[in-house]
C-alpha cells in the first residue's frame, strides 16, 4: 500500500482553468473524501490520480514513485465508477478476473484471488451468475472486487453509489467501510453526499471551484468550519445563516433572530456587517411566539424539520426531536444559546470570525 501526495497541481483545458494549484497529502491506509459541488473539480482531481486525465501542472507522487507522466496501468490504482460496466456475457467470476487475464496471469492465480475477493464482498454464491441476475448493490460489489482483485496500491471510487436507491446506499456505505478496514488500503473517495463523506471519512477534503476551502476530519469540519462555505456544506439541513450587524464590542443584532447575539470573537467595529450561523440543532421553537411562520414540517419520525420564514424575510431550519407538526401558516418564535453561534465576515470569502 502507498499515500497520495499532491504538489501545486493544476488542470485546464485551452484558456479554462479547472484545479488551480492542490496541495494536497494522503496518508497510507488513509480513507480520503472529496467532496463539493457539481463542478467544483473533485472528479477531474481523481482521474488525475488515477491518469485518465494529463496533469497542467504540478506533481502526483504515489507512495515514492512520481507518477506525473505514467501511464494509468503504472500507477498502482484501481478505479471503481459511478457506472459499473460489467460485462453482460460474462458470469461475476470472469467480469472479476478479466483484467487480470488480459495481462496474461496464469489461471490458477486469478481463479485464487478472484475467490478471496469474492469472500471479502460475500459474493461466493454468485460467482457463477451474469450480471442481468444480480442487484445493483451486487453489481457495485462486483465492479468493487475487479479492483480487489488488481492488489492495487490505492483505490478511487467516483461517486460510486449515485446509481442506487436510498437503502442500498445505506447498505454499501456499511460494505465500503468493513472494505476499507479488513484491506487497510489508500482509498480516495469523490461525493457529492455529504452524508457519505461524513460516514465513510478519516480525511475530507472540500473543494469548491478547482481550490480547496479546509481539509480536516469530519467532526473537525462540522465544530469547526474555517469559512461560511464549509460551515454550510457540512451538516444536514445545512446551517442557517443570518444577516447580522455589530451593535457593540461582543453584540450583533441578527436579523430573524430575537435579541442580541452576544459573543467573546472578535467583531468589527460597531456598524459592520457579519453573517450569523447557526443550526438547525441549535435553535428551538417557542411555540408562544409570534416572529416566524411555519412554511412547511417534515414529520420524519423522531426527529422534524420545520421550515420557518421570519417577519423580516429570513428563512430558517429548526430540527425538533419528537413526532412534531404543526399546520403551515401558524405563527412561532425561535429560541437559541448566543454561546452556539459563529460569526462569519460579510464578504464573499466568507472567512470564520474567530
């Protein structure tokens, strides 16, 4: 097994940048996510990785070797897609064992690592079947055992589970982790879920427009996001934001909010704007309030998301842990702990006031 080390890498196509400049270290054994936005370049980061896309810039070392230039069968990785691209003709055990036979490995060897690989996924019982009598969590975990079967250095997986249906996710996201520590592998994961980043992860990396905004484990960026943009990627509902105004030193009247905030980060001075976060977990309803209208309840059993519009504009998230609903329309105030807030700068970076 390897790391992954990143040198001021960069990626454009004609006058086009798309990765500006990555400087990025996976350790050995590492499960790293990238996550972002459609287009943010996690995608186009990981097939520079794995070769499939030429490098603008920069170095990709993996383990000791630079692989900058190498071609994608040299670099020691294994690619899993969104797509699984089996081969319909032939049974799980001849999809899993292919590569390995175009490379021309004598047949005992591939016979004896496609039926470990088969036992790490518990496909056993299907080896013999085609693709068309299988799942689509089945299929992944065929698609996952042609990479086993390579002994690769590191494995990518590109958004791997976009293509299944919310409970085999659940199910996949549990076989991917019990992947990961019965292999002990480098493996580098692109998602748009955040969810996925936040249960599968030691390392997240959130992209946003070819740059990346903070790197960190996924409780580190939940509690402690460097910038408005993190702070609202991570977590779901996603946070609430506010526009607030500094009243005085340690006091910022938030719009949508009763009261004064008040706080011991350092603010601007008296005047200047900021923006208030604060989520959804972190407010309550005060049901003899009046300030909020209930837009919507999303009555999930055990926990409620209620969705609320404020006299002044602002819209905010509650999460209420109790088979909660309340009729849309009818009026609420919201309590909150000023000690749970974080304050942001006003500008478009968005920066952590700290």
């Amino acid at each position: 097994m390897a790391g992954v080390a990143l040198q001021n890498v960069m990626k454009q196509f004609g006058d086009v940048k798309v990765i500006h400049g990555i400087d990025l270290k996976i350790e050995d054994g590492e499960f790293c996510v990238f996550v972002g936005p459609s287009g943010c370049g996690k995608s186009t980061l990981l097939r520079m990785v794995a070769g499939l896309e030429e490098t603008s810039g920069g170095a990709i070392h993996i383990g000791a070797r630079d692989v900058t230039k190498a071609d994608p069968a040299e670099r020691g990785v294994a690619m899993v897609f969104q797509t699984y691209a089996l081969y319909p003709h032939m049974t799980v055990a001849e999809n899993m064992g292919f590569g390995l036979k175009m490379t021309g490995h004598p047949k005992e060897e591939v016979a004896s690592k496609v039926k470990e690989a088969s036992r790490i996924l518990k496909l056993d019982e299907y080896l013999s079947r085609k693709p068309k009598a299988l799942s689509g969590g089945q299929r992944q975990r065929v698609a996952i055992g042609r990479a086993i079967v390579r002994g690769p250095q590191v494995f990518l997986f590109d958004e791997p589970l976009s293509n299944l249906d919310a409970e085999l996710r659940v199910e996949m996201r549990v076989e991917i982790a019990r992947l990961h520590r019965e292999l002990g592998a480098t493996m580098i994961y692109v998602t748009h879920d955040q969810v996925e980043a936040m249960t599968l992860a030691d390392k997240i990396v959130v992209l946003r427009k070819g740059r990346i905004e903070q790197v960190g484990a996924p409780l580190e960026l939940y509690q402690n996001p460097d910038n408005r943009f993190v702070a609202g990627f991570i977590g779901s509902p996603a946070m609430n934001f506010v526009a607030g105004k500094v009243e005085k030193a340690g006091a910022v009247a938030a719009k949508g909010l009763s009261g004064s905030v008040s706080t011991s980060v350092a603010l601007p001075g008296a005047g200047a704007n900021v923006i208030v976060g604060l989520r959804p977990q972190q407010l309550r309803l005060d049901m003899a309030g009046t300030s909020h209208k209930v837009e919507l309840t999303e009555a999930l059993g055990g926990v409620s998301f209620v969705h609320l519009s404020a006299s002044t504009g602002e819209k905010l998230v509650i999460e209420a842990h109790d088979d909660l609903t309340i009729k849309s329309g009818t009026m609420v105030g919201v309590a909150y702990d000023s000690a749970d807030a974080m304050f942001f700068a006003a500008d478009t970076a968005g920066l952590r006031l700290r």
